[in-house]
C-alpha cells in the first residue's frame, strides 16, 4: 500500500505574513469610534504591527489617553488584476494598542524604513504618528475559510520568499503567457472548464487559479511537485505543471 502523498503549502502563519505584506489598505477598530483608515502598516518581525494614523485623528487622541487600548487591524488584500471579485484574502490581527511616546516615533520610522520604506514615513512626526499594536492572535480569511493563528506561530513564520515578486509575476503570466494559462486549466475540474480563468496567487509550494463562472467564482490550488527555492526553480515548477516539453529553451516567465 502506498502512503497518502503530502501536500505542501503555507501555513497559515505564512499566509497570514503574505497577505499583510500585499494589503494595500487597512483600517484599525477601536471600542466606541468608526473604524479609522490607516495611512501605513507594518508587521514587524516580532510580530507585532506598527500603524500610521492622522495625527489629529480620533484614534490618535485616543491611543495618547489610554495606556493600552483593545483594537483590531483589519486588512485587505486584493489581487493584482482587475477580477471579478478582486478581494483574496482579509486579515484580523487582535491586540493592545498603544501610541508610540513622541521621542521615539522617528527613530522607529527610520528602524521600519530598513525593511519596509514606505514614503509615508516621511511624515511621522508631522501630520500622521505612529500607533503600536501588540498581536495576540490573528485570523485569515479567504474562499477556502478561515482559520486562527497564534502569536507564537506568528512571530516564527516568515512570508513567501516570492511575496515582493507576485504582483509582477502574475500580470505577466495573465497578458503574456495566455497559453501557460490555457494549459495550466487542464488541472481543473471538468465542471469549471467553461469559465474564465485567470492566474490568482503564487507562491514557493503551488499556483492558484481564479475560475470567474456562471455559477460563481472558485479558486483552486495547483501544488508543485517541489517546493520552489529560487525564481529559476519557481519558473520551472509552472511550467512542469503546465505540460510544458521545452523546459529548458523557453525564457523565464
């Protein structure tokens, strides 16, 4: 008897740090005020999260007053082509909130700008300030579910070594690369075979699709044989699933 194959793909964890690093917006729930949109956020290797709100705003005002605030950080992470339903995923991250004291919010500015240079840390100390949110837990959502992660599991994981290159990869892959598109549907249940199909997220373990159908949309994940190590490897790996027969003479997608 063989054994059952194991799939491999993030942890939640993982997927957790990915979707934080693509979330283009976020906005942070505090008790008694609307949801307040926030100008930047970072979450840091220790795993808590730094926010950038206005420096007037009711957030602000009261982060200052109280020594620590619940709150929760929701952030959306969308795809990078123009679907249907654009939304690939929403993270919660649940914590205590509290405002960065006014003598260290540059110098946290110039230590985030190391990893994450985000141009709205020029105006830290000006006309947005600086909130830190300590995570308890977090939650991922997504067409597959959701599911929790802790904070332990959090401050270990890292996100996809290709996070910074999907974007790019994956409008490259819809306008160029159409055929790899066509051959990588084969995968598909025959049931969603009709529908539009376009390339939706990659990462260092698999691909996924999105099926825009009569019926709905359906995402569905396409692993490789092998966890891809490097850009060559991970072109490599889409094209072995796509059938591709000239692995060595195509350039990189």
């Amino acid at each position: 008897m063989s054994s059952p194959t194991t799939i491999l793909a993030p942890t939640t964890a993982e997927r957790v740090r990915s979707a934080c690093a693509h979330a283009e917006t976020a906005v942070l729930a505090l008790p008694g005020i609307d949801p307040v949109p926030t100008t930047l956020h970072h979450l840091r290797r220790c795993g808590d999260a730094v926010i950038a709100v206005q420096a007037d705003s009711i957030a602000a005002a009261l982060a200052a007053t109280a020594n620590e605030t619940s709150a929760v950080l929701e952030l959306t992470d969308h795809a990078p082509l123009p679907l249907r339903e654009p939304v690939r995923a929403l993270v919660w991250l649940r914590g205590w909130v509290r405002r960065v004291p006014a003598q260290a919010q540059r110098a946290l500015a110039v230590e985030i700008a190391k990893d994450y240079p985000h141009p709205g840390l020029l105006d830290v100390g000006h006309t947005v300030t600086l909130l830190r949110l300590v995570v308890n837990s977090a939650v991922l959502a997504d067409t597959s579910g959701a599911e929790s992660v802790d904070h332990a599991d959090l401050r270990a994981a890292t996100a996809d070594p290709f996070c910074e290159l999907e974007g790019a990869w994956l409008q490259h892959m819809a306008a160029d690369h159409a055929d790899v598109v066509a051959q990588l549907s084969r995968h598909l249940p025959t049931r969603l075979r009709g529908g539009m199909v376009h390339p939706l997220a990659i990462d260092r373990y698999g691909l996924t699709l999105r099926v825009e159908g009569p019926d709905g949309d359906h995402d569905v994940r396409l692993p490789f044989a092998a966890p891809a190590d490097d850009v060559e490897s991970l072109s490599k790996a889409v094209r072995i699933l796509a059938g591709c027969p000239f692995l060595n003479g195509l350039r990189r997608i």
